[in-house]
C-alpha cells in the first residue's frame, strides 16, 4: 500500500512559477515510478510528467515541455513538479500517482493516486 500526499498548489498570476510537492509513504514506495496529471471538469485526466525510480529518467507532456520540471528526492519519498511560466490553460487539479516498477504509461497504468491540488491562474 502506497500513500501519496500533494501539496503546493494556489493561486498565481500569468507567467507566475509554483512548486507542487508529494509526499509518499509506504514500505515498497521506493519501488514505484512517479507520474503527474492534471484535471479540468468535464476533461480527461491528463498526462503531465513522470519520473523514474532512479530519477533518472523524464518525460513531459509537449503543452509543459520547457516550462515544468519534475524532480524527486528519494531520501525523503517526494517528487517535485516546478511549475513555471504558468499559462491560462494550466489550471487544474494536479495528481500526482505511483506505478509499481515501470515508469511512464497513461493513467490508467498507475496503481495508486494522491486526493489532487488546486492550481488557479489569474490573468
């Protein structure tokens, strides 16, 4: 069982920059690849970014290529998503997720999702 906590989102005017935060918990977390999504009523849950266990490997969605950053520290079970260059079509509710071993995927290959946190862009 794998627990996973976000944190950091808000409100931010246009071109503004936030850091989302998730926290895991959970005695095989470390074996668990990590994504990010994103969400809008009536809308798909939609890729982000994702990062491998070693934080080795990323990827991003071509929309936050440039703009986004994934990161994780493993010592503390947490993975980053530096939001910059914030645009009015990022607002949403960001997850973040864990997949058991493999590292990428679409939603649906995560195994486990964090309750979402808000992001509002002002213009």
């Amino acid at each position: 069982q794998v627990q996973l906590v976000e944190s950091g989102g808000g409100l931010v005017q246009t071109g503004g920059s936030l850091r989302l935060s998730c926290a895991g918990s959970g005695r095989t977390f470390s074996r668990y690849a990590m994504g990010w999504f994103r969400q809008t009523p009536g809308k798909e849950r939609e890729f982000v970014a994702a990062i491998s266990r070693s934080g080795e490997g990323t990827s991003y969605a071509d929309s936050v290529k440039g703009r986004f950053t994934i990161t994780s520290d493993n010592a503390k079970n947490t993975v980053y998503l530096q939001l910059n260059s914030l645009k009015p079509a990022d607002p949403a509710v960001y997850y973040c997720a864990a997949r058991f071993l493999r590292f990428g995927g679409p939603a649906g290959e995560y195994d486990y999702w964090g309750q979402g946190t808000q992001v509002t862009v002002s213009s």
